[in-house]
C-alpha cells in the first residue's frame, strides 16, 4: 500500500476520498506533460506517428483492462461525443424505436436520448425518483418496441448496481442491444465485456482510472461493421492517415472516432492504466469493499442515514449519505483537508490508495461535523 501511496503527490496534500469524480493522477504524468511541452518547443509533424501509436496503445491497453480484444475501443474527449455517435447510427423506424435507461444515469444519458426524438426515438425512463435501480421493472418495460437498452453500470447519484449479465439476456432475448455507461464502475468493478456480451461499453480515465479528461467507446466486434455512425469525422475513415478521400468506415471501433484527436491526454491516462493493471481489478475491487463497508459500518453506528446499497454485491464504489445541510458540510469537510462530493448526498469514494486509517479520521471529521 505504501508503494501505491507513494506515486499519488495528491495524497500528501489531504484525505482525498472523491475518486468517484475526479481520481488522483500518478506522480509520473509529470514526466509525461514534460515531455510533451520538449515536443512543443521542437515541433516536428514526424511526432504524429508517435503520438498515433499512443493513442492506439492507450485504446487496446482498456480494452484489456475490460476483457476486450484489440481494435475494439476508441477514445475521445468525452463520453456525450461518444453516445451521440451511437444514437446517429440507428433510424428509429416505429414500432421499434424505443430508448429504455433509468432514472439513476447520469444528465448526459436522457438529454442525448431526448435530442434523438427529432428522428423518432422514445425515451423511457424508469424508475420512482429513489435511490435504487429496480432492475425487475426496468426488464418489465423491455419487449419488441426497445431497440436499445441505456443503463449505469454503477449509478453517479448512489451507487446502486446493475445485474448486467441478467440484463444484457434479458435485453437480447427481445431483440434489443445495451447500452452500458461505466464511467462509475470502470477502474473499481471488475467488467468483463465479453464474457457478458454486452453491445456497447462507455467510461472515462478521470474518475476510478487515475487519468484525464479522455473517454472510451466500446463496440462489440461482431456488432461494428454493421453500423455507420451519422456523427462521424474524418479519422474515422478507411483511409484516414493516407490523407486520401476515404471510401468507407474504418474497421473495429476505429469507425467511431472523430477528427484530429487530442493526444495528451491519453498519453498522461497511460499511467494511471498502467498503475490499475499492475495492481488488478479483483485486488482493487477487495480493496474499495473493506473501505466503503467502513463507511457504512461507521455511518450506521453514528445514526448517518446510508442511501447506497448496504449489500456489497449491490454496491458500486462510492457510498451516499444523507447529511442534513450536506453541501456545507462538504465545504467545512473541505476545510479540513477532509475531500468529498456532494451531488444532492454526500458521496464518498475511496480508491487502492486510500487507506482504511484515513477512512476513520474522515468519519471521525463527518460526525464532528454533524453534531
């Protein structure tokens, strides 16, 4: 653990327990953005080749990292540009033309859903405003009208859980395919996409994954060459890096790329990958489960009202309290060098580096608070 401590400066600073939404970022990306500003001060287009076989190794590297074959992940700068480009690629032709997600996902998922309903799309949303995702009514609203399935891995607001082997059946037994944001699971939940047979996988290397701000796309293999993203740009041609006209699509999930890519950010997220691959997500996952039962055991003995899932199975890697008056507490929290969240409950994620010492002093600062 020391080891693992010792490459995050963050650390040093505070009790940083906001993994959730932003991670810390290993000491090495400095070397990373050094070196970056060398290729600036001595520009040469020849540093394209290079930066391209970065962004290539970064893409196939999470695909590893989530049980995926190489050639099936693209990045880019954010997981809305990636959703839009898998809502262009569909017509919505009635009757199927349905949208099934949750009311747990995060903005982005329904405002996307609901620009698609110019070209036909119906967005229904499930769920009664609580912190849980009732997964049997959410399969109770999939039948021959859902073309597509959206749904969280692990839900931003609570931390609640999807049974995505259970769901990604259920879905392709009507004829649906799934759509799955991990940007909350990716990193501290083990997935592994090709055991599940899921259709589509988004997360992002800022949160759980010890980058920054660089998205990914899954795109199942065999599912690729048969959609042609509306929203598109010209890397992702089959002729994109010959600087000639391009005939058709790229092949794998290069065909949902955009325009000129923004390579720094890949090449500084490659360290934090780097770092989560060494340790392994079965050993991260152990980890974040001592921590966050902590938390729960803690808030449950301080009389802390727990809004995530108790049940471990049931729990991403955050837990949500209601605190009354929260988003103040978070600041006086924040004053004491104590780092959380605050999306409508205080949401405390910790992460490999976190150690269940500074979960104690944390807690022991959240009831003082509280008081």
């Amino acid at each position: 653990m020391s080891e693992i401590r010792a490459e995050f400066p963050l650390l040093e600073t505070c009790v940083y327990l906001n993994s959730n939404s932003t991670g810390a970022v290993p000491r090495a990306a400095e070397a990373v953005l050094a070196g970056y500003w060398q290729t600036l001060r001595t520009w040469r287009d020849d540093v394209w080749g290079g930066w391209h076989e970065g962004l290539d190794r970064y893409a196939d590297g999470l695909a590893a990292f989530i049980g995926a074959p190489a050639g099936s992940v693209v990045t880019d700068a954010n997981l809305s540009t990636l959703l839009a480009r898998i809502a262009s690629c569909f017509d919505y032709r009635a009757p199927r033309n349905r949208i099934v997600t949750t009311d747990r996902e995060f903005p982005t998922v329904p405002f996307i859903w609901r620009a698609a309903g110019r070209y036909g799309a119906q967005l229904d949303e499930v769920g009664d405003g609580g912190p849980r995702i009732d997964q049997d009514a959410l399969e109770n609203r999939i039948d021959e009208r859902t073309l597509l399935v959206c749904v969280p891995h692990a839900s931003f607001s609570s931390g609640a859980t999807v049974d995505l082997a259970r769901l990604v059946k259920h879905a392709h037994d009507a004829g649906a395919l799934v759509v799955v944001d991990a940007f909350q699971s990716v990193g501290i939940m083990p997935l592994d996409v090709t055991a599940l047979g899921v259709d589509f996988v988004l997360g992002g290397s800022h949160k759980w994954m010890c980058g920054v701000g660089t998205a990914f796309l899954y795109v199942r293999p065999d599912l690729a060459p048969t959609l042609r993203p509306a929203a598109t740009g010209w890397q992702a041609g089959d002729r994109a890096l010959t600087f000639q006209p391009s005939a058709g699509f790229a092949p794998g999930a290069q065909r949902f790329a955009g325009g000129t890519p923004y390579p720094l950010t890949s090449l500084i997220s490659q360290v934090g990958l780097d770092l989560l691959s060494g340790v392994g997500i079965d050993a991260i996952r152990r980890h974040s489960l001592a921590c966050t039962d902590r938390i729960v055991a803690r808030a449950e003995a301080a009389g802390i009202p727990v809004v995530s899932p108790v049940e471990p199975q049931h729990r991403g890697g955050v837990v949500c309290l209601d605190v009354a008056d929260g988003e103040a507490v978070k600041r006086r929290l924040a004053a004491r060098d104590m780092i959380c969240s605050w999306r409508g409950y205080l949401r405390i994620g910790p992460h490999i580096y976190n150690t269940l010492d500074e979960i104690d002093r944390f807690m022991d600062a959240l009831e003082d608070e509280c008081r």
